[in-house]
C-alpha cells in the first residue's frame, strides 16, 4: 500500500468515533487520492515520511486539512501517523448517511500497532447536532471503544493563571470537562 493510502487510511478511521457511522462510503474506498502540501520529504532509510505546510488530502468525501503530517513506517506497514494543525480538521461522509462526521484537534495520532487513535488538545467530533468534545478522544479501532477525557486540574489552573476562565474555550464545558450531547435515537445499534 503507498503512502497517500496510509493516510487516507488514517483519517478514515478517526471517523469511526461517533454513533451510527462506522463505516465511510463505499465509494471512497476506491476514489483517488490527491494530497497537496507546500513540501513533502520521503526518508527512505528511517521510513519517513513528511508534509507540510497547508496540508491537504482529499478521497471521495474524506477531506482533510492540516499543517503538518509526519507517517512512520516499519518496513512497507505503517506504524504511526501524527498530524498537527490550528486546527487540524477532517470531513467524512458515512455509509448510510446524509450528513458528514466532522472532527478537529490540534494533534490527530494513530498507532497501528495498538488500533488507537488519539485527537488531543480541544477535540471535537460532530455529526449533524450530535457532539462529543474534551481535551482527548481516544478510539480503539479493533474494539470500537472510546474514552473521552477532560482537561486535567493542573490544566485548568494554568488557564487559570493565564486570566482564561478556567476550562472555557470552544469545545468543553465550563468547567473543563467532557461534553457528549447525543440527539434522540441517535445510539440505536446499526442494523
């Protein structure tokens, strides 16, 4: 599997987060990948791979928008794939649906080996009306859990002692902690 596939691949998955959209469209599977960045850098001995600069990656609905993506390999497998941005911001259409899972973080992570992929600092994913914000969002991949995690105490007193309201910004409550607003029949199982 090349590179633009491996990550791809990456961002694919993070969309498995919310309720009901476990699976992206059918069609994006097989649509070409384009990936636009200001430099792109291949080190062929470690296995690295480098973007950056108003990363773009775009397959079928999958658009994804960053400042930098880095993808280790071990051999010709991934093994992780880290993105940054201000933030960095995904869209997806899942299979079934009409409207996009949305996502954003400062840091989007995926570790093969482990099946996790962690969104850190300010995570949000979103579909339709249904949100779920924190600090982190971790999603197992191989056993679809998630694990959802506010900011720290010594988080909120550092906002604190930098004349932030403790806790307040775009994507956690008041108070710092986690936020899932889930619209009615929204956690039906998948038929």
């Amino acid at each position: 599997m090349n590179m633009s596939n491996h990550i791809a691949a990456l961002f694919a998955t993070i969309c498995l987060a919310l309720p009901a959209s476990a699976v992206a469209l059918d069609s994006d599977k097989d649509a070409p990948i384009a990936i636009q960045a200001d430099t792109t850098d291949i080190d062929f001995r470690s296995g690295t791979r480098t973007l950056t600069g108003n990363v773009i990656i775009d397959q079928g609905s999958l658009h994804i928008e960053a400042d930098k993506v880095i993808i280790d390999y071990a051999g010709d497998q991934i093994d992780t794939a880290t993105a940054w941005g201000k933030p960095v911001k995904f869209r997806q259409i899942p299979e079934g649906k009409d409207e996009e899972v949305k996502g954003q973080g400062l840091t989007l992570k995926m570790e093969q080996k482990k099946n996790l992929v962690t969104i850190r600092d300010n995570a949000r994913l979103t579909q339709g009306t249904n949100t779920i914000t924190g600090q982190v969002i971790y999603y197992n991949t191989q056993t679809s859990k998630m694990t959802v995690k506010g900011k720290t105490r010594s988080q909120l007193e550092k906002s604190a002692a930098q004349g932030k309201p403790k806790g307040v910004d775009a994507t956690t409550s008041s108070s710092g902690r986690t936020r899932v607003i889930i619209q009615p029949g929204a956690m039906k199982k998948p038929q």
